[in-house]
C-alpha cells in the first residue's frame, strides 16, 4: 500500500528536470551508473518520453543492448512515430549491436522525421556500406538523394549502396546492360534523373563495368555537341545535357581523368578547346563537355569563363577551387628543406599527383573532447592532403596540430579544405620527417598512417617520430601489410620488367593494356580496390618511387626495440570479432603473435594497411 501511494505521488516538473539535467550531465562525464540512477528516479515520476529515451542511452552505454532498446521503443512509444531524436537513439543502438538491417530502418525514418539534419544523414550513410539490398526501394532514393544535395555530407563508405540502388532501377539498368546503347536511338530520361545526376557528383564507383559506362557517356555527350550520325537518337534539351555534361565533368575530375580516349575523341576535344579559347564556344555546355576531358585550369581562359557558368555548377566550383590552391601555394611555411634524393622524389611524386583528392568532411561526427584536462600538442607527420589533420583538429578543437607534408600542392589542398570548415588550430608546413630529430618540441600524439613505409628507411622515420612523442603520448602508425599486398607487388614487378615509367601516359598506357600483362586473378584484385580507379591512387597503388611492406613480426620486433607498448590494430567490418572468436583470451586484440596467425588465413583483414596503435612507456 505504502509503495503504490509512493508511486503515484506526483513530484514537481521542475524537480524532474532537475534530475534529468543532472544525469545529462552525469552522461557527458561518462558516469552512467550514476546517470541510470537519476533516469531512474524520474521514470515513476515522469511519463515523458524523453527520460525513458536518455535511459536507453545510458543502458546502451553499458552495452546493456535489451534494456535499452525496451526503454528507446517505450519513448516511442510516448512521443509518437516521428520522434526524431528517439528514432536516431534506437537506430545507433541497433548499428552497436549488430542488427545492421533495422539500425538501417531506423536512420530512414529519422530522417525523414526530419529532413536536412546532418548527423542523421551522415550516420546513415556511414552504415550504409554494411547493408544489401536487392531490389529498388523509392525511399531509399529520396533519402539518398537528399543527402547528395547536401554538401556537407561525406559518401566514403556509400557509394556502394548508391551504385547498387541504381542498378536496382530497371529503366537505368537497361541502358547499363546494352554495350551499344551509346550508338542508338534512346530515351535519355533514365540519365537526367536527380539521382543519377547529382551521385556522379558526389561519388566515384569502385567498378570496371560504371568506369566504361561513364567512358561512352562522356563519348557521346561530345560527339552530340555536332549531332553527327555517330548520335542518331535525340540529345536532351540544351539545360538538361548542360546540367550532365556538368556532372560527368565533376565525376571525371575526381577520377582525375583516368579513362581511356580514342584519337579521334582527341581530335575533337583539342577543337572545342581551340572554340571556347578564342571565345566562339564559351558557354556553360561546351565548357562542360570539355572538362569531361581536361581540367580546366588548362583553358587559357579559365578565370573568364566563371562569369558565364552556373554559379553552383561543378565546374565553376573547380575553377574557384583550383585558382584557390595556386594563390595559397606560395604562402605555406618551409622548414629545412628537402634534401634527400628519396624524400625529393616522393615530394616531385605528390606535386604532381596531390593524395589523395577528397571531398567533404563530416564534421557532425566527429565528437569534439578533451585531452586529459589539457589542449593536446598534435604532429600530424606526413599529412598529404590535409583530411586526417582536419578531422583531429575538429575532433580537437583546443589543441594545436601541427601537419608536416613533402609536397606543398597536398599542403595548398590541405589549406583550402581547412578554410572551407573554418578549422583554424592547424599549422601546416612543409617539412621531411628525417629533419624533425632536431626539434626540441615534444607531443601527445603523433599520427603517420601510410607514410613511414615510402621512406627510404621506414624504421629510422618511425624512431624521429618516437623521439618526439612524450612519455605516456600515443601514436597511431599505418603500414602496408605484406600479405595483402601479394597482388600489388606481382603488378608492380611487371611494371619493373617491362620497363614502364612514371608519368602520366605510361601509367594510363598499362593500365590499358593491363589485362594482357597481368593474370587474371592479380588484375581482378587490383580492380576491387578503390585506388585503382583515381589517377593519383592508381599511382600511389602501382607507381611509387620508393614502398615497403611489413609482416606483424617486423612491426613487433620494432614496437619492441623502441620501448613502445601495442594498443590494437583498428580492424574494419567483423575482424575483430572474427579474431576474439578464434582468440577469446584475449578479447582486447593485443597480441601481435596472435594477429599473424589470424592473418595468416583471413589475409583480406589488412587488405589496405596495418592501422595500429601504440604508447610510449
């Protein structure tokens, strides 16, 4: 009797807030036992919808998935099928527990909930790389395109859901599928879509088959320009084939124009550019079938041409983008200079080819914290193009990154990017890791993924790098695994043997004739990585100047000689959880002995680089 009376007894808003105020609180300093007791003071007090929604969160904190999940659907439940904030809540309990397809469910009706939020948009699509689907599902594109028009969403682990729901629309695939499509009298409706127009603008598929369909898309928007007999059927209306000429320029650029181009495409590109320089053929539909071709900072005319392009056109972002980085390169910072030969040629490697080229930041992501109670001093050694410093920075935003980098056309890119996010605690400098021993600062965190392993002598970079890591500081190292770079190394021996150089028309030169050169098998893997589809990539895959590779013992022997402690690999997909089934003793994924024998037969775990963690004791 005494208990129900208790329970029914109503308790002052204002004092329920108080304690929902508090266990907030509670769970922004990570106490959650804490948290759950406040929550749960308030649940017979309080039918709110709210307080049952933080109690899930709190309880999926403490992996306590079940409980939470009771509680998320009971605030539902509460607050109606368009409560955003719980259907996002139950969507990210659902992704942490493993029920990829629901959690997937979840982020749709959140967003459409509400429409334009950008954290939802970007934790959809960060999931999106997990979940098949078979069959087209108009929601889907609604959704997908509405995240595609907003441009500050990032499509790194997306494009294959993109490409797959594409493919799923059957007007599309048929044209997809006819190999001569491109020669026949067609309804082009199927390519005008939003959907397929504004994901080439976002998107580069990591497919041979998309690569050629872009190939005589771009073929036949040129030669339509003269609706000469190799085009028989009818070219969309003059705004419409601007608006995807537009497109497959921005998608072309990307890729840094990698595809391949008959003489006679040459011809005719080498025509139109001679039209839009002399001003006969400067409008925004010429302008963009040429840079469906060629940059085009190669126009002599660049500059002028803004004032006759579609302001929010890609090529007019590429003009306003490529003039940006040409005034910024002069003002980037030197240090000691470039001296050595091996360091001089990965610098003239990367001015050439600046990696790599990205696109957006999800900052809403990123979650901003502390370092311990200080601003953390961070060394971003071998930067590139500035993405890895950038999502530090914000994820940092009261320390100070400095980001050192060989090339200053990856360090003009990194600039930019910086500007555009109005990220602004990053000093960016040109730099060798090798001239960094007689620095006397010292950091808490140093960051060199994919740069160690082009050094002439990986290890002696790697122990500059320790000397300026403070005791307790940690260091995260990425290297490339010798195991999953069996296919990479048969591909570069061919390039060896058969004498082929470095620039630009030697790599598009094998490439073309690579299913020749190489077996099957080595050409097929080297067609599932995303690298090879990018001009820049391709070559940091195939044409490096100067790569090792590493085995686990070799990173263990080093870890070793340097007094640094291992901290765990960062394993993408099931891995890790593949690994703590065949080693349950050591659930932390700490032992380097144990992750040899575990790559030894799942050799696709390390398949880009070994990303780790370590500590100096």
């Amino acid at each position: 009797m005494t208990n129900t009376l208790k329970n029914e007894v109503e308790v002052p808003d204002a004092a329920v807030d108080e304690l929902h105020i508090a266990a907030l609180q509670h769970i922004q300093a990570k106490d959650y036992a804490a948290a759950e007791k406040n929550l749960r003071a308030c649940l017979d007090k309080s039918k709110a919808g709210k307080i049952r929604r933080s109690l899930g969160i709190v309880l999926q904190a403490q992996r306590r998935f079940d409980e939470g999940e009771e509680f998320l659907l009971e605030a539902l439940d509460i607050e109606g099928d368009n409560d955003h904030e719980t259907l996002f809540a139950i969507a990210n309990l659902l992704l942490e527990k493993g029920d990829l397809l629901y959690a997937f469910g979840y982020y749709m009706m959140a967003i459409q909930a509400c429409p334009g939020n950008l954290l939802y948009m970007q934790k959809f699509l960060d999931a999106a790389g997990c979940v098949p689907f078979g069959e087209h599902n108009q929601i889907l594109d609604d959704i997908l395109l509405q995240c595609l028009k907003s441009p500050d969403t990032d499509f790194t682990h997306a494009q294959i859901i993109w490409y797959t729901n594409l493919m799923a629309y059957k007007p599309f695939y048929a044209l997809y599928t006819d190999p001569g499509i491109f020669k026949k009298d067609f309804d082009p409706a199927p390519l005008l879509r939003s959907y397929f127009v504004e994901g080439l603008k976002r998107i580069v598929v990591y497919q041979a088959g998309f690569e050629t369909f872009v190939q005589n898309l771009r073929q036949w928007l040129l030669y339509g320009l003269e609706a000469s007999e190799k085009m028989p059927g009818k070219m969309p209306e003059k705004s419409q084939y601007a608006a995807l000429a537009d497109a497959v320029a921005v998608y072309c650029f990307a890729a840094e124009y990698i595809m391949d181009e008959t003489d006679e495409e040459r011809l005719a590109v080498e025509k139109l550019k001679n039209g839009i320089e002399a001003g006969t053929s400067a409008d925004p539909l010429m302008t963009a079938v040429y840079s469906c071709y060629r940059r085009v900072d190669s126009l002599k005319n660049m500059k002028g041409l803004l004032t006759g392009l579609p302001a929010a056109s890609g090529v007019a972002k590429m003009i306003r983008d490529l003039d940006a980085l040409v005034s910024i390169k002069p003002s980037i910072q030197s240090g000691q200079g470039i001296s050595r030969d091996v360091s001089r040629a990965v610098q003239q490697q990367y001015e050439e080819f600046p990696y790599p080229r990205w696109d957006c930041l999800a900052i809403t992501t990123l979650q901003t914290s502390v370092f311990g109670a200080r601003a953390p001093e961070v060394l971003i050694a071998g930067c590139g193009t500035g993405r890895e410093a950038l999502m530090w920075a914000a994820h940092y935003p009261q320390g100070r990154i400095t980001a050192i980098d060989l090339s200053r056309a990856s360090l003009s890119y990194g600039i930019m990017k910086a500007q555009r996010y109005s990220i602004s605690n990053i000093a960016f400098m040109q730099e060798d890791i090798l001239n960094l021993d007689a620095v006397a600062n010292k950091y808490d965190m140093i960051v060199s993924s994919g740069v160690l392993h082009h050094m002439q002598d990986p290890l002696r970079g790697w122990q500059v790098l320790c000397g300026l890591l403070k005791s307790g500081g940690s260091m995260r190292i990425g290297l490339y695994s010798k195991i999953s770079r069996q296919a990479v190394d048969a591909g570069r021996d061919v390039i060896r043997r058969n004498n082929f150089g470095h620039d630009r028309e030697s790599m598009l030169r094998f490439r073309k004739n690579s299913a020749g050169l190489l077996d099957p098998t080595t050409l097929a893997d080297l067609q599932d990585r995303g690298d090879y589809y990018t001009l820049s990539m391709y070559r940091d895959l195939l044409f490096h100047v100067e790569e090792h590779c590493f085995a686990i013992p070799e990173i263990e022997s080093a870890l070793a000689g340097m007094g640094l402690i291992f901290l765990g690999f960062e394993v993408k997909g099931d891995g890790l959880q593949e690994y703590r089934k065949r080693f349950p003793d050591d659930p932390r994924g700490v032992s380097l002995k144990n992750w040899h024998l575990f790559e030894q037969d799942n050799t696709r775990t390390f398949r880009n680089m070994y990303n780790f963690w370590c500590q100096k004791a």
